[in-house]
C-alpha cells in the first residue's frame, strides 16, 4: 500500500493554503446567485424607467420593493466576502493565548452555515456550558485542530446523508469537554476507524490523504493532550473531545 509522509509544519501550510483556496472556490460559487439577481434587478428597472418617465405612485412603489431587494442582495454579498477574510486571516493563525471552545464552536456553526465550504444540510444544535473554562493551550495548534475537527466531522455527515448533529459542552472529571452527537444514521466504518487511530507521525495511506484535514485535526489534538472518545451503537454515535485542564 503506498503511503505520503509529510513533516507536519509542511502539512499544516499546505493544508491552511488549501483551506483558503476552498474559502475562495465557495465565495465565487456563493455570488453567482446574488450576481444574477442584482443583474436581473438592474435590467428591469432600467425598462420601467423607460416606459414611465413620470414616475407615477405605483410605479414608485413597485421600484421601492426592486431596490429593497437589491439591497438585501447586496447585504448577502457583504456577509460572504466578511465571513471569507475573516476565515482566510483565522487560517493563517496559530492558537492564541486563551481558547474559548462556546465561542469557537459557535462560530464553526456560523461559517458552516455560510455554504462556503460545501452545501450544509445538517441541522446543528448548539448546547453550551456557559460556566466552560477558558482553555490555555501549551501547543501553537490546539485551535486548528478544534477547527479542522468540526469541519472534517460535519463534512462527513453530510456525505453519509444524517441530517441531525448536537454539539455539547460540558465538564467532566474537571476537564472541558466536547459531545458530539449524531442520531438517526452511521458514519462510514473508514472514519471510524480514523478516529479510533492513535496518530504516531502523519504517514498516510493515499485513502487518508483524501482525508488530510481530519488527519491533521486529530494529530494536532492529541498532540495537544485532548482525548477522543468514541462510542457507537446502532443509529447514534458519539464523540466526546476532552481538554486538559488548564
């Protein structure tokens, strides 16, 4: 079986380098629609101003909803390219000082929901301790590995089709912990398996490269002292991500 063996600072660049260049790929993709509707917008208000050059009250009112509409657009296209360069400078980021995981994940849920990774179907509920310790990393890559954990996991329930994830914080034995859980379907026995992998160096096999981002997640979280745990049982699969304590 042939495998890729990268250093893990290489993999790491090339893998924010790509997460950027998706960022991107989804932005473009995510304009097309309210491009051609602002450009719709635009060719019919020309023809009304044409035809009534008066501008009589009706017609009036009816160009106030058009332009309303292109507001809203324009709006929608504001969020996206924010939401892209405030992803693109996170990416380029190591961990900082401290790691509020509440405020993380909240906004792994907001970027999700954005579509600009891939089409996001999953309905993602958010249970959140708020009394949760702040963490206080010892490794430079504890928050990517957070990060390309949430977006690696929701990827593949989208692939397997579920349509339900809750995502929980709590304490237990004093450490801050992370429940996934995923209810009504199965997760693929492949990423199974990943995550029941304890990653000793990133030597991948060529099906695990295709998976590099989850790879690289739970390398950078156990390297940073997190523990996986994985329980599975028929039609619910949970996941529980604990923290040291800080």
């Amino acid at each position: 079986m042939n495998k890729i063996e990268l250093p893990i600072e290489e993999a790491i660049r090339l893998y924010q380098n790509a997460s950027v260049g998706k960022l991107v790929g989804g932005l473009v993709h995510n304009m097309n629609g309210p491009l051609h509707t602002l450009g719709i917008e635009m060719d019919v208000i020309g023809l009304l101003l044409r035809k009534n050059p008066d501008l009589d009250p009706e017609f009036v009112q009816g160009l106030s909803k058009r332009l309303n509409r292109m507001g809203e657009e324009f709006d929608r296209l504001n969020t996206l390219i924010r939401l892209t360069a405030d992803r693109a400078e996170l990416s380029s980021q190591y961990s900082p000082a401290y790691i509020d995981l509440n405020h993380v994940l909240q906004e792994e849920v907001e970027l999700l929901s954005s579509n600009l990774y891939f089409k996001h179907q999953v309905e993602t509920y958010l249970d959140l301790d708020p009394q949760l310790q702040t963490l206080r990393p010892k490794e430079a890559n504890l928050l990517l590995g957070v990060r390309w954990f949430v977006q690696g996991l929701v990827e593949e329930i989208e692939t397997s089709e579920i349509r339900s994830l809750l995502i929980k914080t709590t304490t237990k034995q004093n450490r801050p912990t992370v429940l996934f859980q995923i209810k009504d379907g199965s997760l693929t026995e492949g990423f199974l398996q990943m995550l029941d992998h304890e990653p000793v160096s990133l030597l991948l096999t060529s099906a695990e490269f295709n998976n590099i981002g989850m790879c690289l997640a739970l390398t950078l979280l156990k390297s940073s002292g997190v523990s996986l745990t994985l329980s599975t049982a028929p039609s619910l699969t949970e996941i529980y991500l604990s923290f040291p304590h800080s």
